[in-house]
C-alpha cells in the first residue's frame, strides 16, 4: 500500500482547502511582471529582467499553491493530526511531480534538497570511495568543485559537440578502474549552449560509467528526460524553474543512496536510535533528515507542472526571443557574443557578451540606472570557463550576462539591443563610480534602500 493511499483522510466532509489551478495563458504568468524600477533620470519605467539565469521569478500558479497549502501547513510524516496528515500527501506528492517531469525511471528516487549545488554535493557524499569523477572546466562551480581532488579528471572546455564526445571517451578509456561517473550540465550557465548529453551518456554506458546531468538551466527550458537520455541523477533548482521557495532535488538510482552513510543527521533519517546502535531509514528519508522544506517542495511541484503544461509555448516563446536577441546584437560594432561550440550551436535563452571599451560591470550598472534593465556581469560562477572564452579580450576578464525566461517581451528584448547599440557607440548618459556593490551613478537620485517588509 502507498504512503497516499494510507495518509487519505478518513472523512470525506472534513473541509477542502482550495487548490490553484493553471494559468491558461500562452506562457505562465509571473509574479512581479507589473514591477516598476526608477532611472537615473527621475523616470520610471517596468522593469525589463534579463537575469533569469541567476533567479527566476516566482510562477503565479506557484504562488497560488502555496498560500493554498499555507493554511493546512505542519510537519510532515511523523503526525497523526488532520493538517500534518493534508502535508504529509502534498509532500508525498511533490515528490511523485517532480519525478513525473524528469521522465524518472520507476525506482528512481527524488530526494528534496535546498538547490543544485546542494543536490551535486549530496551526490559527492554518496558516491564509492574509489570513483573517478569526469567533469568538464566548462561547467557552474556546482558541478566543478564537490568531488575529491585526487580522484577527479577535469577536461578543458571543448571546441565543439562532437570534441565533447570524444573528450569524454578518451578520459574513460584513461580511467583506472573501478565506479566512474561523468558529471555534464545541460545547458551552459554562460553562453546557454547545450551540451550533446544523450552521446555523451551513450560514451560513458559504453565503459561502465554512470552520468550526473546538471540540468539547472536546462530543466526552466527544455524537456529532461532521465530514460531516454540514459543518464543516472538528474539535479536541479526551484530559484530557476520559476519556485523560489528554497528546494531543489536530485533524482535518480538509489543503489548509492542507500549504501552511503545519511547526508544529515537527525530525525527522519533513521529508523530506531537505542542507547548504542541506530539502524538508518532506506530511500529519499535517508537523506532528507530534519523537518524538510515542504513548502518548497510543493511550490517546485507546482512549477513543475505549469512547465509541462505549457512547454511548448515557452520553448516558442523563448526561441523568438532569443532570435531576436542575438540578431540584434550581430549587428552592433563593438560587441562580441560568446560561444563554447559555435554562433549556431542549439542554446536556451542566454546570451554572454562584452562591449569594447567598457567594464562588464559599468554596463550592467548603466543598463540598470538609464533604462531599467537587469543583467548579470562578472563570471557567473564558472570561472575558468569565462577565463576561457574571454582569453586574449581586451577587456576586464568579465563579462555581461542576459538570459530571457518567461517575463521577457518583446520590447525588452527591444530596449536591451537599443540600450547596448547606445552605450557601444556614445557610452553611458551619466558619470559613475565605484561602490561596494559594483557602479552607481555619481549623482544617483534612486532611493535604492529595500523597505521593510516585516
């Protein structure tokens, strides 16, 4: 019998909470689309984000769901009470959303975390002591750093698709042996490439090998599936799919989940705690010890769904965009876009650049103070790979990041394109300085303090 067969409430009159159902839209709506931002110039004008990337708004849908789960909320699991035993099937759930959305196989387990570097650095716990871990210096920090040092092979960034194949076979073939695992992301943080991940799978199957995609910006984008991509784990971010309410999840075989000692220590986790033994919990409860995040959890769920609902119009929505983008910054004298494969290799909606000349971070501040515009700059926490592509620049090392998601109009990409093209060819309208957080205006007439909220 199922935990949700056996957690049904026992009376069918007990009240109802209210569940949000779907935006019907194109596209879901998004929390803070109305938002309206100061300029410079004592103007106002609705903000334009272009940092998806780094976090994506919150879905109106999640919203929804959550201040539906608000009410009813208490612990999970361990209650015999009608709220804990309403949350405890929500978070159950959750668990089956999210494992829906990754085309998991069957006895994979989806074990909730805070976000993907959580979710890397779980599967670094749990991973045989003997592995050799294969990771690309292309990939986020998240995907780069957890392993051991002594036991891990880093490869240079490649060239094209195909080099990232024979890349990955060449450095299996080389590997010692016992378990090996491949670590790839799905889709560059960067530049927005994606990487050949169902071939790469195909290598590292080949040679006993198991593969961890990364699919924090892949997954807000792209169908993931785990079976018909081959690989073992797949993890990800709330922050990025549109439910910023502090979970993630890395999902796929339990084999080494089960095998390892817990991530955390602590209730939930075990099973029976005498005054000398303790016997350990199997599946996700083995990892997720303490309360957990539940309404995280149901919040990525919600998420989960409105993108399977709506893929195909946000995979049209943000192709146009894209286009439109990256058309218009060909065009403009003193900007080069970046690229890991090459200018027509498949990508999500992000695009690195520069613009000769100007520091990544006085761009960013201008295109935030005089036309309301947010971007990312700097090396977006996947150091050597910017070091890469910028090798040989005149610039500073850094670069400029925008990345479109589900807020992103026309007239914004509009406005960027307008606003870059202004700042190559005349440079920004006011003077600025630099501050603790990067430029600002001299005479910024912005009251730029967060009011409280509480």
């Amino acid at each position: 019998m199922s935990i949700l067969s056996i957690l049904e409430p026992a009376s069918t009159t007990a009240p109802r909470p209210t569940v949000a159902r779907l935006s019907t839209g194109s596209v879901p709506a998004t929390v803070g689309s109305d938002l309206l931002v100061p300029l410079a110039d004592g103007r106002v004008t609705d903000y334009a984000n272009f940092d998806h990337g780094a976090s994506a708004p919150c879905l109106e849908s999640v919203r929804a769901s959550v201040e539906a789960a608000l009410p009813s909320y208490a612990s999970v699991h361990r209650g015999n009470g009608y709220a804990s035993r309403i949350t405890t099937q929500w978070y159950e759930r959750a668990r089956a959303e999210v494992h829906a959305f990754v085309g998991a196989r069957a006895d994979d387990q989806v074990i909730f975390t805070r976000q993907t570097t959580d979710a890397l650095n779980l599967l670094a716990h749990v991973v045989p002591a003997d592995t050799t871990v294969i990771v690309f210096e292309s990939e986020h920090h998240a995907a780069l750093l957890p392993w051991p040092a002594e036991r891990t092979v880093r490869l240079a960034a490649p060239s094209s698709a195909a080099e990232a194949v024979t890349n990955v076979a060449d450095a299996l073939r080389a590997a010692p042996e016992g378990p090996r695992l491949v670590v790839v992301t799905g889709a560059s943080n960067v530049t927005g490439e994606i990487f050949p991940i169902a071939e790469i799978a195909a290598v590292a199957k080949a040679h006993g090998a198991r593969v961890c995609l990364d699919a924090a910006q892949l997954a807000p984008h792209r169908a993931v599936d785990i079976e018909k991509l081959d690989v073992d784990w797949v993890a990800l971010s709330g922050h990025k799919l549109y439910a910023p309410y502090g979970a993630g999840a890395l999902i796929g075989r339990s084999d080494w989940f089960d095998a390892a000692d817990p991530y955390l220590y602590g209730g939930g986790a075990t099973t029976a705690v005498t005054g000398d033994t303790v016997v350990w919990a199997t599946g996700p409860a083995r990892h997720e010890g303490g309360s957990p995040n539940v309404i995280g959890a149901i919040a990525l769920a919600s998420a989960c769904a409105a993108i399977t609902k709506h893929r195909d119009a946000i995979e049209q929505h943000e192709r146009s965009l894209l286009a439109r983008l990256r058309t218009g910054l060909a065009q403009l004298p003193g900007v080069t876009t970046y690229s890991i494969f090459a200018e027509d290799a498949d990508r999500v909606g992000t695009v690195c650049f520069t613009i000769a000349g100007l520091s990544s971070t006085l761009v960013s501040a201008a295109l935030s103070a005089e036309y309301g515009i947010g971007v990312r700059d700097g090396k977006f926490c996947a150091h050597p790979l910017v070091g890469h592509l910028l090798a040989g620049s005149a610039e500073h090392g850094t670069a400029v990041r925008a990345s479109l998601g589900l807020g992103t109009t026309r007239e914004h990409v509009d406005r960027l394109v307008n606003a870059v093209r202004t700042l190559a060819t005349s440079g920004p309208r006011t003077e600025y300085k630099d501050a603790a957080h990067g430029c600002q205006p001299v005479d910024d007439p912005r009251d730029l303090r967060a009011p409280r909220i509480w």
